[in-house]
C-alpha cells in the first residue's frame, strides 16, 4: 500500500462557531474518527470579513481552495465576537485516483458531524448559543484540493446560524476541541438543559418543561450521589436508593439534608417546575411561554449550584 500523503483541505463548520477575537488564528490538533488532523481559524481581514488561513506549513492554500471560498469564512459581528464558518484542515490520507470514492476519506466526514456535535455542545453552553439541528441535513463536512484545479468535497446531506450572546475564548474553543477529539460530552445535565432551550425557541413548550425538570432531576441526583460516595456507600446501593427516590422534590429534599444548596426554594421547585412538568406529561398541557421560560430558569439555577462546569 503506497504512503499516505498530506492534504490541504477545509473543515466547513455545520454551525458557526462564535468565537471570541483572540480566538482566531487558533492551531489545534484534533481526532476526528480515529483520524488526526491539524485545524487553523480564520483570521481577521478586511471590511469585517473573516479571511483564509494558511495551511499547516503556514503557506497558502492552495488558489483553488481560496477562490471556492472567497467570503465564506466568517464575519465580525462586535468589538471582540466573530463568527467562524471555517477553518484549514491538513489531513494525512492515502492517496486515491478518485478521492470522493476514498474509504478513509468518507469515514473520516462520516465521524466529523458527532465530533462537531460535541464541540458544538460546549460551545453552546459556554455561549449562551442556541443549539443547530444538523443530523437530518448538512452541507459537505471537507473540501480537499485533489490535482492542480479541483476541489474534491464530501457529500451534502444546510447551515444553521444562530446569533450568540458571548464568543468563546481562545481556552474555551481549544476546550471544546480537545473534548470532542476525545469524545467527551458535555454532562448530561447541561446537555438536557440546552435541549430545553432548543425545543423552547423552537415552539415545543411541552419538551422545554419537561427537559427542564429532567436536567434539573439529573443535576439533584448527581450531587446526591457523589455526597453519599464520599460518605463510603456503595456506588450499587447508591443507584438503588436514588431510583427509589420519587420525583424531583423528593430529590430536593434528600440533597438539602446532604449539605446541597439548590438556592432555589421548595415552593418554587414544586409549583414552577415539577408541576408544570406533571401537567404536561400527564395532563397533556402545553405550558405558557411564561411558565416554560420559570421552569428553565430554575432548572438553570439548580445546575449552575449543584453542578456548575469549571471556569475556563
């Protein structure tokens, strides 16, 4: 089998990654799908545009790859917030007469949308971003250059932008990266209370409740859980006794028995949140939008004492 050979390519992002200004120009070596590849940011330009970045030897890409996407890197959108659309992406591959028809290239866009998915998770709560749904339709996840005048591109399955309330980091973006390439989701909380927020935006006020009260529950668990294991209880007799435990106000209680702080009050848990949740899981009510947006503020504020993310 001949070598493989180093490719100059980009990496099309499925959903914009908003970055903060310090955050471009980032080079960050990443594993997507078992595959290593090095990704560089866009970096500023002019007229607010976002413009290309050079390849892993810090040369150009090549004309082809530039003209294609003239424009399409992204833009500022303020003083220290940009939105990325792309990055460069040198991937080592073996060569193939037609690279469209490689294994190993369609593997590794197969494995690039759950990878985005996960630094997409990150960012999102990090942000303040509203999630994109992009496993039902995507444009081409890379775009290599294959001979002297050609693009070869993976294949098309649309592009959600959404307008983000803070940019990542530099740290926070070389985060999100890092935990994606070694597949670390965001807790699952948090990833809970991101479906809320999606299915709220969305119109779907029965799935925000109800997501809600489940991330709030998750987050309650949680903390309970790693107090009775630091007290020396079995992790198998801790499962039992929480399974035995019935509905998030019994959660309530137990964790603030433990030492937890929920800040939250128990009259508010039960008649803003668990309540409107019975309601529409079991009475079939669709909840105001009001009475949606309560109970994911408090299921936010449950998570952020209980089980915040660490400071990056």
């Amino acid at each position: 089998m001949s070598r493989r050979r180093r490719y100059a390519g980009i990496a099309s992002f499925p959903w914009s990654l908003p970055v903060d200004v310090d955050a471009l120009g980032l080079v960050e070596h990443v594993t997507i799908g078992g595959h290593k590849v090095t990704m560089k940011l866009p970096t500023l330009g002019g007229g607010g545009l976002l413009q290309a970045p050079t390849d892993h030897r810090g040369k150009p890409l090549p004309p082809q790859m530039l003209k294609a996407f003239e424009g399409k890197w992204g833009y500022r959108s303020s003083e220290r917030s940009c939105y990325g659309y792309a990055a460069s992406a040198s991937i080592l591959l073996y060569p193939h007469v037609e690279m469209h028809n490689s294994e190993q290239f369609n593997s590794l866009s197969d494995s690039f949308f759950s990878w985005f998915k996960v630094v997409q998770e990150w960012a999102a709560t990090w942000t303040g971003t509203p999630l994109g749904n992009f496993d039902k339709s995507h444009n081409s996840a890379f775009h290599i250059a294959s001979g002297m005048n050609y693009l070869t591109a993976s294949p098309v399955l649309m592009r959600t932008l959404f307008v983000e309330k803070q940019p990542l980091s530099r740290a926070q973006l070389r985060l999100a990266l890092r935990h994606a390439s070694c597949g670390e989701h965001l807790p699952v909380e948090h990833r809970m209370l991101l479906s809320s927020t999606d299915a709220q935006l969305g119109g779907d006020l029965r799935r925000a409740v109800i997501d809600a009260a489940t991330a709030a529950e998750v987050a309650l668990a949680s903390y309970i859980s790693d107090a009775l294991e630091a007290n020396g209880l079995d992790r198998e007799f801790i499962d039992k006794m929480i399974e035995a435990v019935n509905g998030v106000v019994a959660l309530y209680e137990l964790c603030t028995r433990l030492g937890g702080e929920p800040v939250i009050s128990k009259g508010k848990l039960m008649n803003e949140l668990a309540r409107v949740r019975n309601l529409a899981v079991h009475g079939g009510q669709t909840p105001t939008p009001q009475k949606a947006a309560a109970a994911r503020e408090h299921a936010t504020t449950i998570i952020r004492a209980l089980r915040p993310l660490p400071q990056v």
